[in-house]
C-alpha cells in the first residue's frame, strides 16, 4: 500500500484532519520498472470483425510509453496537495468494531448563502478524479444568482486514501452512516446528496444506492436527493394501482398526460427497440462478479496488485463500457489509474465483489416522501427505426436505458425533472454542468420549501491548517473568506434550457475561461462543456474547444 505516511498515534482519531498524498519514492520506482519489463500479448492474425473483440494494443503501448515518459506522479502530488483541501478522520458505527479511516475532499464556498452538498463519486473512481468539478460547485460565475455550494467528496471505502470495510458488514448501511457521521463531524446540520455516475453506465451502482439511502433513512439531515438516470421500474398494479394506471393512459394515449410528457414516452420506445436481447445483463455479470466467473476479489486484486497495466486495461474497459462520447487524455487516464494503483487496487475489488453479491433490502421508511430532482438522458433517439446499429467490438457500452420521472413519485416527492438529450457517456467529464443544473434545480425547490438548510450552511471551521503529515513541517494556515450575497433568490438565471415535468429550471453554468485550468481535469485537454438540452431544441450548442490536444479514443 501506497498511503501516505503518518504517525500511528493519529490513525484512529476522530479528528478531523488536513491529509497530504506523498508516496514513497520506492514504490514509484517500482511501478516504473514493472511497466519497463511489461510483456503484452502476441496479436492474433485473425481482423477484428470475426470474432468482435477489442484489440487494446493500438491504445495501450502508446500510454505505456506516455505513463513512462511524460507523466510525473509527483507532479501531481504536488498539484492535488496545494490545491485540493483534503482531509481524512476515522468514523466508527455500530457495524464496525474498529473505526475506518475515510479520505474526503472538503471544499467551502465562500458565498454565505451556500448550501452543503455531498457528492458522491461512480465507482471506481476517486475523489480526487473528480477535482475538476469543485469549483464548478463552489464558486459560480455569479454567486447571487447561481446557487453554491460547500462541497464534500469521500473516496468510497477501499478506494483511493479510504480504509476499506470488513466484509462482514452491509455495505450500503454502512457506508451511509459513515456519511451521516462525516456531514455532521463538518457542522452539517442539513445537507443535499447528489450521486455522480448515471446508473446504467456504471460498473456498480453504489452511488445511487447511498444517495437513496441517506434521502430515505436520514430525512432529518439529508433535504433532498439529486439522482442521476435512477434505476425507477414501470408501476406494477399489485404496487400501485393509481400510478399504474397513469402510466397506462398516457402510454396507450402517447399523451403528455398525468405527470408524463412526451419526451418520456419517445425516449422510453428508443430505449426499448435499440437494446438487444440478452444485453440487459447486469455488469457485475458481464465482468464475472456474482455469476459462475469469479466468485470472490481475490484473484483478481492479486493479479491488478503486481501489474499497473493490468490496472491500465480495468479502466481502459471500464471507460469503453460507461460510453464515452469522445476520447480522454491520456494524462486523464494515467491519473485515474494512477490513483488506484498507489493506493492498491485490492480496497476496489472487494468493493465490487460486495455490490455483486447484493445484501438484504431494508424496510423503507413510510413517513414523509424525501425531496428528489431528476436528471435523464433520451439517448440516441435517432437510431429508431433506422435498422440495428453498428457492430462495436467487445465490451461494449452498457446499453441506454431510460426511466420517467414520474416513476420515482411513489417514493419521491418529485420537486424537479432535467431531461438532458443524448446519452450520458462519461457524464463528470464531458458534461459536468448537467449535474450541477440537476443539483441547483434541487436546492431552488428545497430552499423554497424549507429554510433551515440556507440557516444552517456555513461550516463551523473557518481555519484549515496545512499540515505536511510525513515531515512534520505545518505551513501557515489559511482562513476561508466569505462574501455575503444580496438578498436574492439563487439558481433563476436563464442560460441553461432543461425540459421540467412542471416549470423548465433555467440556470448558468460557469464556462471553463472563467475557472483556473487545474480546477479542470488535470490532463492536456479540459472536458468539453456541452449544452443541456431540452428534447425538441435539436442538436444545440456542444461546445468545446477544437483545439483538441492528444486525446485516447477509447470507445472505438
């Protein structure tokens, strides 16, 4: 393991303290000789077109060669602790028997009137993947018209600088709580979850389970949900019978009616006719968790520990499979690959290992329906009717798929519906805006309903103490500066047009000349910011600049 080096005295404290990444330089010679001495595969003489697999050679020598010659870990060590506020503590429930240490990024807005939200990464990225978004959430272009945010990222158990969980506790419940724990050890009174990974293009859904999780079971402190293309299922008549029957009436009038719009019906028939038979298999069982492939995460966290690019290909086929809609740098995925690779790969295998195996559903609490705002992705609308689609090598994409907004009313109150033309593709990286819209439209209708969370957002530590923790030297400490907004209502600035189930939430995003570049992903090319769109405005506008700097194409 690649930790960071700490006394041992301050492992299990529940203190909340600053966390700074060095590794040690063995290790990173170690990985240097190991991708030296990488033997690949022999090509097979037989064209791609027989058999339908993806050859990764063509992708993967030249980031080997990139990895080798041009990319600095501690360069980006550098960069993730001068300007990345990481902190870690260790929480203790009443499933552990001793605390989990819990890496996170804790970012604070300085506009008064943020609101706290927890952002929770898709598996099995980490936090500090996601850096580029901070500022996207903390510092908006205009702070008194575009809702911020004091931001909290955790890097999920096992992943990244976070502990993993023994395995004989249940995941979800577990998790949860620590993020409970974590929100309130931050002066959290109240706060708004959003997870980060659109559901059916992620390899475990342990985002969307959480965020669901704390909305259901922790009403008091978590307002309100933002979810991400939700796992909703069509009503059942045994269930529901009225919402059942709304659900029939409007799909055999193809009506925008009773809480379904158009846009619902034509994505939902796209969805239907473009996905193959049989490709509706969960990924645990696509990728060998959980059916008569590999039953447990040793063998292949064993295999990845001893070869970084064995770890190179995971993420290679991880991001083939989430359908990206352009290549990433080849910085990106060193990065991201990087980030698991340090800090070993073991903690992520068996957080797979435990999604797959699934645990006993909780009762759900029947009081009052939590607060949620909904962001959907029509997908490839065009495709229907126009034959099947081109054959693309294995693994493919997880298949689009589609569910209402209005199907999340039975355990939802609803209180806001973003439909987002296309697909999600590699949604934190290509179009990070639509989940700042999505989120903004929940604080707008949260803030309307209920003030206790705009009372309560500031948090109750201003000063941040830099401290060195392998050295022992402590840099100054800085104080957070807050500007106090005028009295306005946040997230009302029309820019963004987003198809609502009642009123369109119109609201602005920052563009990217308007942040500092490592608020970006740290790569040579920065996401391409790409409209939200509502599905009758066409194409649209899909900005990005065309200066595009050496990109992977990892969906090809």
């Amino acid at each position: 393991m690649a930790h960071a080096q700490e006394p041992a005295a301050d492992m299990l404290s529940d203190e909340v303290k600053p966390y700074k990444i060095r590794v040690s330089s063995k290790y990173l010679e170690l990985t240097r000789r190991k991708l030296e001495l990488t033997r690949l595969p022999h090509q097979t003489p037989e064209p791609r077109s027989i058999n339908g697999w993806w050859e990764p050679q063509p992708t993967v020598e030249p980031l080997v060669d990139f990895w080798l010659e041009r990319f600095s870990w501690r360069e980006q060590e550098q960069q993730f602790n001068a300007r990345v506020p990481q902190f870690r503590t260790a929480i203790k429930t009443a499933a552990l028997e001793t605390p989990v240490r819990m890496h996170f990024v804790h970012a604070s807005s300085r506009h008064a009137h943020a609101m706290p939200l927890l952002l929770i990464p898709p598996f099995p990225f980490t936090n500090l993947s996601m850096a580029h978004l901070i500022d996207l959430f903390t510092e908006p272009g205009d702070g008194t018209l575009d809702q911020p945010f004091h931001l909290v990222m955790p890097s999920l158990p096992g992943l990244g600088f976070s502990d993993a969980l023994p395995d004989s506790v249940p995941l979800i419940q577990t998790v949860a709580h620590m993020l409970h724990v974590l929100m309130k050890r931050l002066g959290y009174e109240y706060f708004l979850v959003t997870n980060s990974g659109p559901w059916p293009s992620v390899l475990a859904p342990v985002d969307w389970e959480l965020a669901d999780h704390l909305a259901l079971h922790y009403p008091n402190s978590c307002l309100g949900a933002h979810f991400v293309s939700p796992p909703f299922s069509r009503p059942r008549i045994r269930d529901s019978p009225a919402a059942w029957t709304r659900w029939k009436v409007a799909s055999i009038l193809r009506a925008p009616i009773l809480g379904y719009s158009l846009e619902d019906l034509e994505a939902l028939r796209s969805a239907d006719t473009s996905v193959p038979t049989g490709a509706r298999a969960s990924p645990h069982a696509i990728l060998g968790f959980g059916n008569d492939g590999a039953h447990e995460p040793n063998t292949l966290a064993y295999a990845l520990c001893d070869s970084p690019l064995g770890l190179l290909l995971f993420f290679l086929m991880v991001l083939r499979m989430s359908g990206p809609n352009r290549g990433l740098p080849p910085a990106e995925i060193v990065r991201m690959t990087e980030l698991t690779w340090l800090p070993g790969p073991e903690g992520t295998m068996r957080l797979w290992a435990q999604c797959a195996a699934g645990e006993e559903k909780q009762k759900r609490r029947r009081a009052q329906r939590p607060k949620a705002a909904i962001t959907v992705f029509s997908g490839d609308q065009g495709r229907v009717g126009v034959g099947p689609p081109l054959p693309v090598p294995l693994p493919r994409p997880f298949p689009n798929s589609y569910a209402c907004p209005a199907w999340g009313r039975r355990q939802y109150h609803v209180v806001a519906c973003n439909r987002v033309t296309g697909r999600p593709g590699l949604l934190a990286w290509e179009r990070p805006q639509v989940i700042v819209v999505g989120v903004r439209s929940l604080a707008k209708a949260v803030l309307a309903a209920d003030g206790r969370i705009g009372a309560s957002g500031a948090p109750k530590t201003t000063i941040l103490k830099r401290v060195v923790v392998d050295g022992g030297q402590k840099a100054a400490a800085t104080t957070s500066e807050t500007i106090q907004a005028p009295e306005a209502t946040p997230g009302n600035r029309p820019q963004e047009t987003v198809a609502s189930g009642s009123e369109p939430d119109r609201q602005q995003v920052a563009g990217p000349s308007e942040r500092e570049a490592w608020k970006q992903p740290m790569g040579p090319l920065t996401p391409q910011h790409q409209g939200i769109e509502s599905p009758g405005d066409g194409d649209g506008s899909r900005g990005g600049s065309p200066d595009t700097v050496i990109a992977v194409q990892i969906g090809a």
